[in-house]
C-alpha cells in the first residue's frame, strides 16, 4: 500500500469536465488499501464548493482529504494583521487571520481566475496598497505564485505575474505558501502519517507539482493531461519517476512499480 498525494485541476478534471477514467481510478486507487490525500493550489472557490464540486464529479472525496492552501495560510498566518488580495469565496477559509486594510503584518496574494472579480482584485489601487505595506515593513505572502493554469479553452493568466510584479517593486522575496513549497508537501505526508521517501506525488507540473514533491524527497508520476507539455519535459532537469497518459491508468502503474 501507497501513501498517494493526488492533484485535482489536470489531473482529475480540466475545466469541471472529468478525465476519462479518473473517478474509477481513485475508486480502485482506494479499493488496493492506498491512502489517498487531494492537494490543490486552487485559491478561487472555497474548500467546501471544492469538495461538492469533486463529489459532483463522482470522486466521493472526503471533507478531511483535501488540502487546500488557505488552511496553510491560516496555520502560518494566525494572529497577523494581513492585508489579502484573495477571491471572496475563501474569505471564510481564512478564519483565524485579522484581515485588514491598512497596519498590515503580512500582504497576501490568492490567485486568479477568467471572472470580473479578477479585475476588482488585482486592482491597480489594491496593487498600489499592498506595495505601500511592503514599503512599510509587512512581509509578502502568496498562495502560489501559478503563472498558468490550463481550461477547456486553453491556457489561463493567473496571479503569479502580480507577485512577481510586487517583489520587482518592493524588492522583497514571496514566501509560497502552497505548491511547491516544501512545507505543503510534507503537511500533506504527515496527514497520512506517511514517509515522503515512501509517498507519491501525481500531478500535471513540472515545477509546482514534481520539483515540489521531489524536494522533499517524494517519488513523483506525471500525467500527460492538463498543463502536461512535451517540449517542457524535454527541456527540464526536473523529471518524474514516470510519465503515463492518465491517472485512468495509475493504479496498475502504481501496483508495477511499488
């Protein structure tokens, strides 16, 4: 049996549109006794619409088993005055840290989507804001620092450009607090009470999921769905303990190679 760290967008669905294949590879994933943990840097829809959406989706994903970024953000933040440019919907994912408008400890940065509220929250004038917090001392925080993430459409912008464009300015340095950082990972093993040396990381990135995973000493399988590119694997240092087409066929891989 496995401890199986699975990514959610390009892994098990792109867009809301299932992978083929993909719910029935976790309802055999489970069915071998593997412990199965969904880990997501998606920052734009609450836990709970994540878990209803998976659910929808036919993937019977527990409450408890996924790992969201703004739990890592209140477990690091708590206490601090923070200054969020976030989406509205994990406002109430971020209990447990003072969110406020000015005075601020701590900017944080959530990420983006194709909506209007992009455009409300990435402002010019909440960008200004923030970079006036940083030049009065507050430490700049990200949920992730995506550049892109992949729909039905295509490749998507998302809110990596805003923290690199506050780190150009401020000239300071993002603590990421989802995926790749290494303390995202090994929260994630330790819910399964698992070894990274012994875990699996299953994802659609080279950098956020594999490089993440890999650094913390996780053996790690790549997915050619969703941001999956070839020329980018040819190119990398960074490469997987294997590629397959899907997750649809992870389990028999998971079972050759355990």
């Amino acid at each position: 049996m496995a401890a199986i760290l699975l990514d959610v967008d390009g892994v098990l669905h792109v867009s809301g549109e299932p992978i083929p294949g993909a719910a029935d590879a976790v309802v055999r994933l489970r069915k071998n006794g593997h412990r199965l943990r969904f880990v997501t840097n998606t920052t734009t829809r609450s836990r709970a619409q994540l878990v209803t959406e998976l659910n929808g989706l036919g993937f019977e994903v527990a409450d408890e088993e996924l790992q969201t970024v703004a739990a890592a953000a209140v477990d690091a933040l708590k206490g601090k005055r923070v200054l969020a440019l976030t989406m509205h919907a994990i406002v109430g994912d971020l209990e447990g840290i003072e969110l406020v408008g000015e005075g601020a400890e701590v900017v944080l940065l959530g990420g983006a989507d194709e909506t209007p509220e992009t455009n409300l929250v990435f402002s010019y004038m909440n960008l200004a804001r923030a970079f006036a917090e940083l030049e009065l001392g507050a430490e700049l925080y990200c949920l992730h620092r995506n550049r892109w993430w992949q729909t039905k459409h295509g490749p998507q912008f998302d809110a990596g450009a805003y923290v690199a464009g506050l780190e150009y300015a401020a000239g300071v340095e993002a603590v990421v607090l989802g995926k790749p950082s290494p303390s995202y990972f090994a929260a994630a093993c330790k819910a399964l009470d698992a070894d990274p040396h012994m875990a699996w990381m299953v994802g659609d990135d080279l950098d956020s999921d594999v490089a993440g995973a890999q650094g913390i000493g996780m053996k790690t399988v790549l997915v050619r769905t969703g941001k999956f590119r070839p020329d980018t694997v040819e190119r990398a240092r960074t490469q997987p303990d294997g590629i397959i087409s899907s997750i649809g066929s992870l389990p028999e891989w998971i079972e050759e190679h355990l």
